[in-house]
C-alpha cells in the first residue's frame, strides 16, 4: 500500500500508448489516466482507455479512468488574414454568418454576436491579444485592443460572461460522451463550465446513457468561479483548469483562484484536480525545474486531492519520468505539519456521517495504523478523506467501479473484496483484507466501521477498534 496519499492523473497519449510504457507509469504511482476528447479519434480514444483496463488487470489494482470533454471551442476564420495588434487598435468581430466585409475580422461560429455581452472581454489565442467591447450593433462586435498581439487563422477565441446561446455540451461532446459510457469510465470532466445547469445537464446526459460516471466541472471560466459553490452543490468534483482560467484572467489570478478553489472543494468533500503545466519542463527533459517542484508541492500542501499531468505524459520525452516525480515530490510534501485543505466544518447531516467523523477522530487519538472501512457506494471513505486524517484509510469494496473511483479520493486506498453474509463476517474478512491486500502487519490496531446490515449504503453505525490477526 502507497503511502501518499495525494493522487495522481496522468494524461495518455503517444508517448503513453504502450503496454510497457502504461506499466512502468502504474509502477512509479499512477493511480487514473485522463483520455483527452480535444486530440484523437475515437477509435484512439478507445484503443487508450481498453489499454489503461489492461494494465490495470495486469497490476493487480484499481485504476481511474477518466474522460475530458473538448467543449465549445471558438476559432477564428481560415480566412482571417494575419495582422498584428497594438493597445488602442479598432477591431470589428462578426460571426460566420456575418458580412465579411474587408477589416472585419470572422469568427468560425453563427451568431458570434448574440453570445458577447457589454462587460465581455474577446481573449485571442493563449491570453493575447485583448479586447474590451464597446458596442455590439448589427451582427458586428466592435472592440477596441487592450493588449498587443497577433491575429492569425485558426486561433482559439474565448469570450468572458458569455451569454448562454453557446452550447454546454457540444454535438461532438455527446459522441465522446456515448463512447466514454461504452468503456465504462469512471470519471467524466466537462469543460468551460459555467453554472450548475452545466453539470446538471451532463449528469443526466450520463445516466441516460446508463454510466454511473462521476462528474468533474472544470474551473477554467471567470463564471465557474463565480458560480463556485453551486457548481460544488452538483459535481462530484471539480479541476483547476489553469489554463484557459489563466487566459481568461490573465495569469496573476491564477494563483487566487487555484488556492480557493482547492479550499471551497475540500471543505465541502468533493474532490479536486489541480492540472496544468505543472512539469511542463518535462516534455522535453528528464526532471522537472525546482519552481515547478514548488508548484506541486504547493499544490498538494493546499489539500488538493490529486495532481494531473497533459502533454507531460500524452507526447513528453520522459513520462515514466513525470509520474514518477510528481509521486516523489507529493510525498515529499505531505510531511507539511499542516494540510490546509482538512475540512474544518463537521458533517453531522447524517448519523452515519456523524459517526465516521467520530472514528476518524478515535483513529487520531488511539495512533490507529489505518481506518478500514467496508463500503458499497465510497460514500464512507469520502466523508473520512474530508478531514484529511493523518492515516490510510483502506476502503474494502465490492463494486469495480467504486473501486477505481476512489481512486482519485485523497488518502483512500480502495480494495476489491467480496460482500460478505453477515456483519461478523464482515468484519474478519475486512481484517484479512487489511493484512493480505494492504499490508498491514499483524498486531497493529485499526479502527473499523460498519452498519447493521451489510451491503447497505449510508447505514454506518458501529465503530470498533481491532487487531489485524
């Protein structure tokens, strides 16, 4: 059993396709891959994640699967002829259904016009250039450059407080979102969230199709973080898109907005994936540079739950060599005295909750090597990894699926293991599960929950303190 606790995802790609190269990245602390819609085919994206079963099957251990939705993406024309841009400059935006008259500069999407409000702001490519809006009049945004830059065909263009006409969840969206319900993914992350609705829609999109996935919100737009805490109401969790946040914003904000969305996340027990150029070095060199060392570090000293690699292990040099580093320097981290993303308030909604606080606490004071909780949804080891106990805490699971999503749960460490008759029964196979599976040595004192009935989801009401035989 590892003993860090804070996760790690890392995105599949080229340089990650191959049975010995997903092997080495589960045996430097892999624990889920990230299939990303943006790049690929679906035949690709289907290769990748029966790949990532495989090796899992191969290991011997649960592995998340998660699947990252592209989501709107606006470009500009192929026509677009290339200028550049200085402070103060005029530009006129118009929509592909727009009059392309000379100097007007088209976006590749109908109705451009209809999405930008007032207090929009049109960002081009990676952050630059800027421009305000000063008027929109007859299909047509005129703005006025805050920023120098150039304008070429092809680039990406985001629009703060976008009005709504833009689809959440886009045609291409449904397709991967069909195929991620096909493997059977565990997690499934939508971009360029905005509010609730956004989530909502993807829940429900999931469970027609019959995926009990877990839903991700990505925090990548300035609404997301206005809207924080009623997108945390409805996702399971949520990702620190530092990215396009960043090309939103501008990148002195990213660090705020990264800080607070990892404490609002953890406060309320959804889990949190803080992503984004965090070893970039590492695409083309072998280990990472001290400030990024710090970045994951800081990362993991917040609370976030886990950490995520992209281009890093989907088409780097060294992504055996990633992994394995951002393992080392998390588990350098977590001797921090303090992880400041333990839950401060405590959840008595529930008695069942009420009760997992109190073992958590009794693990604390009896120095328990580890909480050991049988489940049937996870709903037991999540409430316990709020609090960020300073033990393992070993979930005994039934269910594959449950299995690999607790995957991503900060500290747990999930555990195939058959439902048993009765609680007696329950408890003793917990316990060997705890030697034979997790490693736990004989004689060491663990705290162990249970209901009533086994097999019943939110019936926590025994706690006892045991011995592994």
């Amino acid at each position: 059993m590892a003993s860090r606790r804070t996760k790690i995802v890392a995105t599949l790609g080229p340089a990650s396709d191959s049975p010995e190269v997903l092997d080495r990245l589960i045996g430097v602390g892999l624990d889920c891959v990230r299939i990303n819609c943006s790049h690929g085919t679906a035949d690709e994206q289907r290769s990748r994640a029966l790949g990532a079963r495989a090796a899992a099957a191969r290991a011997g251990r649960p592995i998340g699967l998660l699947f990252d939705l592209q989501g709107p993406k606006l470009r500009l024309s192929p026509e677009t002829v290339a200028r550049a841009v200085r402070p103060g400059d005029a530009v006129t935006f118009v929509g592909s259904d727009g009059q392309a008259l000379p100097g007007r500069v088209s976006v590749d999407f109908p109705g451009f016009s209809e999405l930008v409000m007032d207090r929009s702001q049109l960002v081009i490519g990676d952050g630059v250039p800027r421009f305000a809006v000063e008027r929109v009049e007859d299909g047509c945004v005129v703005t006025r450059a805050l920023t120098s830059g150039a304008l070429s065909p092809r680039k990406g263009v985001n629009v703060t407080y976008a009005r709504p006409n833009l689809p959440a969840i886009t045609d291409k969206d449904a397709v991967d979102l069909a195929l991620a319900a096909e493997v059977g993914a565990d997690f499934v992350a939508l971009s360029f969230v905005r509010g609730a609705a956004d989530i909502v829609d993807l829940r429900d999109r999931l469970r027609a199709l019959g995926s009990p996935a877990r839903t991700v919100a990505k925090i990548e737009k300035v609404e997301a973080s206005e809207h924080l805490d009623e997108i945390l109401s409805v996702a399971d969790g949520v990702m620190v898109a530092r990215g396009d946040y960043g090309v939103e914003v501008g990148v002195a904000r990213v660090p705020l907005m990264q800080k607070d969305t990892i404490y609002r996340a953890t406060q309320v027990g959804k889990l949190v994936i803080t992503a984004t150029q965090m070893l970039e070095s590492m695409i083309h060199a072998p280990e990472p540079t001290r400030a990024e060392a710090a970045d994951v570090a800081n990362a993991v000293i917040d609370g976030t739950s886990a950490v995520m690699l992209s281009a890093e292990s989907a088409v780097g040099e060294y992504p055996v060599e990633a992994v394995r580093a951002m393992a080392e320097i998390a588990l350098v981290a977590e001797e921090s005295p303090v992880i400041h993303g333990r839950a401060r308030a405590v959840d008595t909604d529930t008695p069942a909750a009420t009760v997992l606080y109190s073992a958590v606490q009794l693990a604390d004071s009896l120095d328990a090597e580890a909480l050991v909780i049988p489940t049937v949804t996870g709903g037991g080891p999540r409430t316990c990894a709020k609090y960020r106990p300073d033990r393992p805490i070993i979930a005994l699971v039934d269910d594959p699926m449950v299995c690999n999503q607790l995957m991503l749960e900060w500290g747990v460490h999930p555990i195939a293991m058959a439902t048993a008759e009765s609680v007696d029964d329950l408890v003793e196979a917990s316990l060997l599960a705890a030697r034979d599976l997790a490693g736990l040595p004989s004689g060491a004192r663990v705290v162990l929950t249970t209901g009533r009935r086994t097999g019943t989801p939110t019936a926590t009401s025994l706690i006892m303190v045991r011995e592994i035989p």
